[in-house]
C-alpha cells in the first residue's frame, strides 16, 4: 500500500517561493508517476506537474511552467515541488499523487504523453492535501 504524506504549505506574498514535500512510502516498483495536483475551491483538481520515476520525465501545466520545478530524492523516499515567483492565483490545496505502475513502453508512453499515460495508468494513492496561500 502506498503511502503519501505531505507537508510544506503555507502562506505567501505574491512573488515569493515555498518548498513543498512529499514522504513516499509502500512502493518498490519503479515506475510510477509521482504527481503534484492542486484544486481551488470551486475548481476542479489539476495536475500541475508529475515525475515518472523510471528515467525522471517530466511534465508541467502551462500555468505553472519555468516557476514549479518537481524534483525527487530517492533516498529519502520524497518529492518535492518548488515553487517560485508565486501568484494569488496559486492559491489552493495541494495534493501528492501516484499513479501506477505504468506497464507501458517508453515508446509507447513517448507517443501517449506523460501525463495522460499517468491517467490510464489511474492515481489510486493520495495524500492528505496542504494548503498554498499565495496573497496579493
């Protein structure tokens, strides 16, 4: 059973950075899609950046792209998200996710995408969620 844990949030003026960290624990296939969602109230939730841990692809939402960086530590088990040159419109909960394993090929997933190869391969395992205030 996979476990999530992730702590790190909190709250931030406009143009500011935040570290937050995910302890991964439970899985000891490597290939999966490590994931960072957010949701705004009254949103849906998004996948604003995932890792596969099989070789370190990457994917970013536009809105978060060359500010987020997603990173994992093996050894500590954890994956973080910086974050930087934050906006209001950052504000949400965020969410560690997995999702896996991914049972396809490289070329197959070159040719899918990252991100909707981590969607059929289905985010089964979530952490419990922490809050980002960015304020204007």
């Amino acid at each position: 059973q996979v476990q999530l844990v992730e702590s790190g949030g909190g709250s931030v003026q406009a143009g500011g950075s935040l570290r937050l960290s995910c302890a991964a624990s439970g899985y000891t296939n490597s290939r999966y899609c490590m994931s960072w969602f957010r949701q705004a109230p009254g949103t849906e939730r998004e996948a604003v950046a995932i890792l596969y841990t099989d070789g370190g692809s990457t994917y970013y939402a536009d809105s978060v792209k060359d500010r987020f960086t997603i990173s994992q530590d093996n050894a500590k088990n954890t994956l973080y998200l910086e974050m930087h040159s934050l906006k209001p419109e950052d504000t949400a909960t965020y969410y560690c996710a997995a999702a896996g394993p991914v049972r396809l090929a490289m070329t197959a997933i070159q040719a899918l995408g990252l991100r909707e190869t981590c969607n059929q391969a289905g985010f089964r395992y979530w952490g419990q969620g922490t809050q980002v205030t960015v304020s204007s």
